[in-house]
C-alpha cells in the first residue's frame, strides 16, 4: 500500500484562478484558458455497489497542468466490507490488501486538500463524483463546488463510431495511444485518463474550444460559424438581467433573461440548441445587448415589459399580448353579458382578463348556467314589447323582452351575477356541479367535460381577478427579501406594477436604501380595472414573489385582501387536490414588520 501522496510543497499553495494581484475570480469571470487550468484527475475502485451501498477501495488521481503532470495521489482503503470474489479478480485488490489501509474518513482530508482549486476530471464522473460527494457528507466534510469534466460525455459527441466503436477507457486508451495502460487500478486508469484528456483537448480545440466556459457547453453539433459568434457576449456582465438579440437592422429578434447575463448568452453560441427558431435566430443575430437588473423579480418584469415592447418574432409570448377579453354586465335597465376587449369607467360589472375569446366564451356560458338573464343583444326599454325567444321556452331565461318580469325583479339576478363575479362563485359552482352530476348520471360524460371546462374557466378567471384586484387596489407595497448573502432585495410596488427594484448589501441598514427607492420609483397613477398600471402577466409575477413565505412587507398603503368566501378556494378541488374545497382560506392579509438594524447584521 501506497501512503496517500500529495503535490510539491510549491503546488499545494498554488491556486489556478490566482492572477498576479492577489485576486481569486471564477473561471467565468476570466474566461480561463485550458491551458491555465490545473485539472484533478481522479478514478476510484469500489466493491461494485452503488454510494451508500458499497465502499471505496483505492483512489488514485493526477493533477496536471498546461500538459504536465505536477502531482500524484494514491492510496487504497479499507472499506469496511468484503470485496465480492469477481471484483477481486477484477482489480485484483484483495481483502488482505486493505485490512491495514486507512479508512475512507481518513483519506478524505488529505484528498481534498490535493484537489483544492482544480477542476475535477473522471471517466464517467457521475460514478467518481458521486461516491466522493457521498462519503463527504457521511463523514461531514465541505465537498467544493467543483467543477467536473466527464471525459466519457466529452468522447461521446466528438469520437465517430468509425474511430471507435464506444467510448469505454480502455477502447479510447488505444485510440489516443495512452502512456499508460488502463487494468482497473486507480492510479493507472488515472493516469490513462489523463492522456485521453488530452487527446480530446486537441480535438475540440480545432472546433474552437479554447476555455473552461467552452468546455462546459460544448457540443459538436454546432456549427462553425455559429461558435464564431462567442465574442458578442463578452461585453455581457456576470449579473441578472436580460438580454436583447439584433439583426444587421436593429430589430429585436428575441428578448430573455437570466441570473448570469454573459454565461448564458455564450451557451447559445457553445452549446446545442435543440429549438429550431432559436437556432435560426442565433445565426441571424449580430449583436447582444444586456440590461443589467438589481433583482431577480425586475429581471422578469422588464422581460416581460420589452417583449410586450418589441414583439420579437422568435419570442412565442410576442402575439399580441396586449390582446385581452372581459366579460361585462351591461348598463341598460334590462343588463346582459357581453364580451369586449376594454374595461370602460361606467359602472359596469367586469369579469377578466381572458387570454382568449374562447375561455371568455366558456365562462360566459357557466355564468348563463346559473343565472338566467337574457342572452340576447336587442335593445330594451323599461317597458319592451318584443316577442320571447326560444330560451325563454325552455326556461333558461326570464324573458324581459315581452314584459313578464319587471326591472326590479330582473335586477335581483343581475346583483347576484355581478356579485359572483367579484365576491362568491358559489351560485355559479353550485348550478355547475348540478348539471354535471345529472349529465353523468345519464352517462353523457361528453357533456359533463363541456360543462366542466366551463366551470373551470370561470373559476379559475374570478380567482385570477380577484387576486390581481387585492394588489393592484394598494397604492405602494414595499416589500423586501433576504438573500442568500445576506443582504436584501428590495422592491416599491404601485397599484401593481413594479415602480422601482433594488439590492442593499449585507450589513447595512436596508431602510435608507428603500427610501431612495421610495423617492425615485416611477409614479403610477389610478386606472379603471385590476390591470390598469401593469400587464396581468407582471401582476401575477409580483404576485408570487409577494407570496413566498419569506416576504417582509414594510411599507403599505391600502388593504392586500382577498374575499373568504371567493373564487380561490373553489381551486382546490379543480386541480384534483384531496382537500376540501369548501374550506374556506384565512383572509390573506399580512402584518407590517420593520426592518430593524439588529436583522440586517
């Protein structure tokens, strides 16, 4: 047995990503050459069980740089079971051979500590990987954020079948002619490794794979001259934000976001694109420009804002996103529904937005179900004199048209409407569940589908309108969240639209940073309807950030609210829950809680 082994004293205080001034950077923030990588190159032997289930029984790495080899680490383990007779055979590692090796928790420290600052490499590393993940965390040792090149999956998109027939070690070893021949030994195979590595560096270095971010997206089946285009995003801030495509023209071809704005905007140009527009678009685009965001939440909102802004054509959400459906109950002594493309200041009753005529059009029809106003679009007066129609036959409709009911009366149905519409669906729900029920009975389960699509677009629109209703009815929410450094994002809401987004690092007071938000948000003034100020698709966003259980709200003016007996908590039952859908929710109301300096520390 082998003591584990470790770098020259010079190397274990090296750091590859340490530049001349001192300051560590990532790989993405230097866009490190290979050529500057320290690579650990490592191979395990196992008794043939999966992590948990078996043990290590030698490791053996390789650490090398620019092509040499400035480092070697082996050493077997005892792993606490029997090695099965066929791996024996196989690796020709014994139970004698382990029973005086050191343990895997006493070989932990010391590999860790060889491959610290190197990029981890392995032969099928989800194997390697996983079992040194594994044992570092029964045994409570940190395992680094190491990135990891599998030389298997690399072999596998530029090795043809013509070359080799797969891409096991051995077969590649011979390929590459390695110094070293692989026999299941740790150290060997590492070593064997090691040159295959560089085999494959020489190949993908002709296909423009030059740094460790090439690396990490490459695939061979992008084209040449869509890879050339790499350098539109070096321009790009390792930040959240979004991005913005353009032709020779200037026309935005595609607008999206993302937490690392340089990082992705180079994988369209290194890494497969599987989408056929996207891939088209990368080859018709001729510059990247980057909008940097404080926030996550503003990165979507400003997505959301440039495509409704630009309508690219390679965005699928560009198609008229302005274009809206409400229902309406009419202002007329004898009001009816109607479907329109506008909420209007006149008092009428509106149910909305729909994203479609045809879920307007379901809708209208539960709310007809259960209400039976009158359908058609004539013109009445207080005192009509037309001739009933064939609904006022069958009973689905009160017929105001001959005179029969009284505007009063007809008034009692349309206050029940309007109040399903904003308050409770019940009557509507009820009605609807009835008719199903009758439906099935009788086995008309085609029917029965009918009318549950309709209940569930009128469901599912109410609830939708009354929590766009609950936050756009505030005049400011100031909300803030922690960050997982420690500091704060911050944002002003108004009416529902995000008027201003901001950060406040750790260990400052977040409260001055919110009021120079405060000061400088955009005014949002009062509209007619829940989305007024904002797309529903914003408000929705908002929305959901507002609600994550880890929300402070600190600043409000108004009452976030919605009604305990609305549409909401119908949704449950829609979507297959097991609950009881007529549980009704609590108010959703939330307490104001300063930011006091001791919680920002």
């Amino acid at each position: 047995m082998t003591s584990p082994g470790r770098a020259p004293a010079q190397d274990s205080v090296e750091h590859p990503l340490l530049p001349i001034r001192g300051v560590q950077h990532s790989f993405d923030d230097l866009g490190t050459p290979l050529r500057d990588i320290t690579f650990c190159v490592v191979d395990l032997e196992t008794t043939g069980n999966p992590p948990g289930e078996g043990g290590i029984t030698e490791i053996g790495a390789v650490k090398v740089r620019a092509g040499e080899v400035i480092g070697e680490f082996q050493t077997l383990v005892n792993p606490s079971e029997s090695i099965p007779p066929f791996i024996a055979v196989l690796t020709g590692i014994t139970n004698g051979m382990v029973a005086t090796s050191p343990r895997i928790e006493s070989v932990l420290p010391a590999f860790l500590e060889f491959a610290q600052g190197c990029v981890m490499v392995a032969h099928n590393a989800p194997f390697d990987m996983g079992f040194l993940k594994h044992e570092s965390l029964v045994h409570g040792y940190d395992w680094p954020d190491f990135a990891v090149v599998d030389t298997a999956l690399l072999a596998r998109r530029v090795i043809t079948p013509d070359e080799a027939p797969n891409c096991k070690l051995g077969t590649l070893a011979k390929l590459f002619r390695t110094t070293t021949t692989p026999n299941h030994r740790a150290l060997s195979d590492a070593r064997a490794t090691v040159d295959v590595l560089h085999g494959l560096f020489e190949r993908v270095g002709s296909l423009g794979v030059q740094t460790v971010e090439d690396l990490q997206t490459f695939s061979s089946r992008v084209a040449p001259a869509v890879r050339a285009k790499r350098h539109l995003a070096e321009s790009l801030p390792h930040a959240p934000g979004v991005y913005l495509f353009t032709d020779d023209r200037g026309e935005v071809l595609y607008v999206g976001k993302s937490k690392d704005l340089r990082t992705r905007v180079r994988s369209y140009f290194t890494a497969s694109e599987t989408r056929n527009r996207i891939g088209e678009m990368v080859g018709i685009a001729t510059a990247v420009r980057g909008i940097e965001c404080g926030t996550p939440l503003e990165a979507e909102v400003r997505e959301l804002r440039l495509i409704a802004e630009h309508k690219p054509r390679y965005n699928r959400r560009s198609k008229f996103p302005e274009r809206q459906h409400w229902l309406k109950v009419t202002v007329e002594p004898f009001p009816r529904l109607s479907l329109v493309k506008q909420v209007r200041d006149d008092d009428a009753g509106y149910l909305g937005p729909f994203s479609s005529r045809k879920t307007a059009e379901r809708a209208m029809a539960a709310l007809h179900e259960a209400f039976p106003i009158r359908q058609c679009t004539a013109r009445m007066s207080k005192h009509p004199q037309l001739s009933p129609c064939v609904l006022a036959e069958m009973g689905r409709c009160v017929a105001p048209c001959d005179g029969r009911i009284s505007t009063d009366s007809y008034g009692e149905f349309v206050d029940g409407l309007r109040s399903a519409l904003t308050v409770d669906p019940t009557p509507v729900v009820d009605a609807l569940d009835r008719r199903i029920d009758v439906l099935s009975a009788d086995e008309r389960f085609e029917d029965a589908a009918v009318h549950r699509d309709r209940l569930s677009a009128f469901v599912r629109s109410s609830a939708r309108m009354q929590r766009m209703a609950s936050v756009t009815g505030c005049a400011e929410i100031c909300a803030a969240r922690r960050t997982d450094d420690g500091g704060w994002e911050l944002h002003v809401i108004r009416r529902g639209r995000l008027a201003a987004a901001g950060f406040s690092p750790r260990g400052t007071d977040p409260r001055p940073h919110l009021e120079m938000l405060r000061a400088s948000a955009e005014t949002v003034l009062p509209g007619i309807g829940p989305v007024a100020a904002a797309s529903p698709e914003e408000i929705e966003l908002i929305l959901r950030w507002l609600e994550l259980p880890d929300i402070r709200l600190v600043e409000m003016d108004g009452t976030w609210t919605c009604p305990v007996g609305g549409a909401g908590r119908h949704l449950t039952r829609l979507d297959n829950s097991h609950t009881d859908h007529h549980q009704h929710p609590t108010e959703r109301r939330r307490n104001l809680r300063p930011l006091g300096p001791a919680r920002v520390s």
